[in-house]
C-alpha cells in the first residue's frame, strides 16, 4: 500500500504538496501533540500561522 501512495505523490501533481508537521498545545491539559497535514506549496506559510 504504502509504495501505492509514494508513487502517486511522485507524479506531475504529487510534487506540488508537502508534508508539514506542527507542535500543537492542548488548552485542557497544557500538554503538546503533533499535527500533520498535507499542505499545497503555496499555502505552507499560512499553514504555520494559523492557531
């Protein structure tokens, strides 16, 4: 499966994306977590300052 996914993101149309990984803090219990999400290159920028 994962080599499915791999190829699709090496085409003409799977270049233009990018894995963001972001610290998150939880307002209930102050602790941090991770969030990941595939943002287009256009739009990393805005990804990261958003809260």
């Amino acid at each position: 499966m994962a080599k499915k996914v791999v190829a699709t993101l090496k085409t003409g149309s799977g270049k233009s994306f990018t894995k963001c990984i972001k610290m998150v803090k939880s307002k209930k219990t102050g602790a941090y977590s991770y969030r990941e999400e595939m943002v287009h290159n256009d739009h990393i920028k805005d990804y990261f300052d958003r809260k």
